[in-house]
C-alpha cells in the first residue's frame, strides 16, 4: 500500500525520531511511568498491542521484559525503522504490522490484554471510532494505557524542551555534537508545529481530565488511574479498564 499524502509528516518524522526521543528527558520519565505502572501480576504470557507504534519505542521495551507485542503503525518509515531494532534485538516476541486506525483495521487472529496508545489517538480523524475499535479487541477487564495532550504549550515551554534535549545530547556526545542535534532540534520543533497545525488535513485533538474521562465512558471503558505528564505536564496519561 503506498502511503498518502497525510502519512508523508510521519514517514518524515520517523528519520529524526529515535535521535530526538532517546534524549528527550520529559519521553524517558513517560516511559518510565508507563512501564512502572505495569501491573506486577500481569502474566509475561499476556499479548499487548500498541497502536501507533511509531519506531517501536514502546513495543521494544516491552517485549525486552517478555511481553508479547503486535505494533501497528500506517508509516512505513516508522515501521521499517521498528522492525530493523526487532531484528537486531532478535525479538522473537515482537511483530510490526502495518494497520490505519482511522480505517476499520482487522487484527483477528491475535485476543490481546492491554493496549498501548501512546501520543496517537489525538491525530485520529475520528478518536471515537478509533476507540470503539480498540475497545474490540479487548475482554472485560482488559486494560487501556494511553497518553494524550490536554492543552497546548507555550513557546517558552517547547524552548525548554528543546533546550533540555540539546543540554542531554552534548552532555553525552561533547559540545560539537550540537551541529548534529541542533539540526534535529529545529526539524523536529518544525515537523511538531505543522502537525498541529495543519487544520485542513489533519485533526489534532486534546482532552482535559472530564474530556478524556466521558469520550472513555462512551466506548464503554472506566479510568482506573491518571495523571499529568510529559513536557510541563501538558499530557494526561491514562489507564482504562474495559467494563
Ligand atoms: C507521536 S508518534 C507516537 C509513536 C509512539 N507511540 C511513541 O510513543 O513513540 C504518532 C504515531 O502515530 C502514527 N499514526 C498517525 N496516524 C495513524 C493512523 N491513522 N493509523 C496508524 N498509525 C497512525 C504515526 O505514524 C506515528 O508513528
């Protein structure tokens, strides 16, 4: 399937991605959180999905702690780059799998425990439908991790994070290496902005606590826990539980 015009932001991302994330300490404390809130008595025979996958961020850290793991993503510069970390990984527990959340996507041989939605159901077309869907794949009692933005940032807020990801990189690589990241910086801050704003093609939502809480409901999950996270907590990270 080639992707479409809307895909191509993401499919460009996904060459800054990793470099950007794996120093980004406001993503390392959400994945942190994400992983420390993982339930101790869940079985490491459970089967987790994460929609929205991305580079396999999340996915790899999981199936590292013997989780089973389907990560669906549309682009496939996100994907090719989260099946080459699998390979050289050698996760056999893991698989990439290219799915629209805004379509209406099958994944009918796999009956999954939890999913993961990080940072993705706030570009869906239709977060309802998306969620309904979700919600299928699901038994009672299966779990709903997600994290979304509740409001927008503040220039001087992304100036912090900015500069909080360039302060991480030179530490760890010297201070020339800010030619390397700088660059990266300044295209991701760009790519981050067009997203937002790209009214016309692409919808971008946020929720606050009630928001998020009611649209839950009304695809019949109930929140077990929540709370603020992400750069200058401008993020709700969320577990729901499917009644
Ligand atoms: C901000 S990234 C988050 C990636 C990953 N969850 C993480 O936390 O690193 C958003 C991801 O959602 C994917 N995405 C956007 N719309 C999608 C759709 N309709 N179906 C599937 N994936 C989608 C993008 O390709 C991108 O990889």
């Amino acid at each position: 399937m080639k992707n479409g015009r809307g895909y191509r932001l993401w499919d460009l991302m996904a060459f800054f991605y990793d470099q950007f994330f794996k120093r980004f300490p406001p993503y390392q404390k959400l994945q942190k959180e994400i992983i420390e809130n993982l339930n101790n008595s869940q079985n490491p025979a459970d089967l987790f999905l994460d929609a929205g996958c991305g580079t396999g961020i999340m996915s790899i850290e999981l199936a590292e702690r013997g989780y089973f793991v389907v990560g669906v993503d549309r682009s496939l510069e996100m994907l090719e780059r989260a099946r080459n970390k699998k390979e050289r990984k050698r996760l056999d527990n893991l698989i990439f799998l290219e799915r629209d959340l805004n379509n209406d996507f099958n994944l009918p041989e796999y009956s999954f425990n939890k999913i993961f939605m990080i940072h993705s159901l706030y570009l869906m077309n239709d977060p309802k439908a998306a969620l309904q869907k979700l919600a299928s794949f699901l038994p009672q009692g299966g779990e709903l991790v997600m994290c979304n933005p509740c409001r927008r940032l503040t220039f001087k807020e992304l100036w912090n994070g900015g500069y909080s990801f360039i302060r991480e990189s030179t530490r760890e690589n010297g201070i020339l290496s800010i030619l390397f990241f700088l660059p990266i910086t300044l295209a991701m801050g760009t790519l981050n902005f067009v997203i937002q704003h790209r009214k016309k093609k692409q919808i971008f939502h946020r929720w606050e606590e009630k928001e998020i809480s009611d649209l839950l409901k009304s695809c019949g999950f109930q929140v077990k826990w929540l709370e603020e996270s992400c750069l200058a907590n401008s993020h709700l990270l969320l577990c729901a539980v499917k009644g």
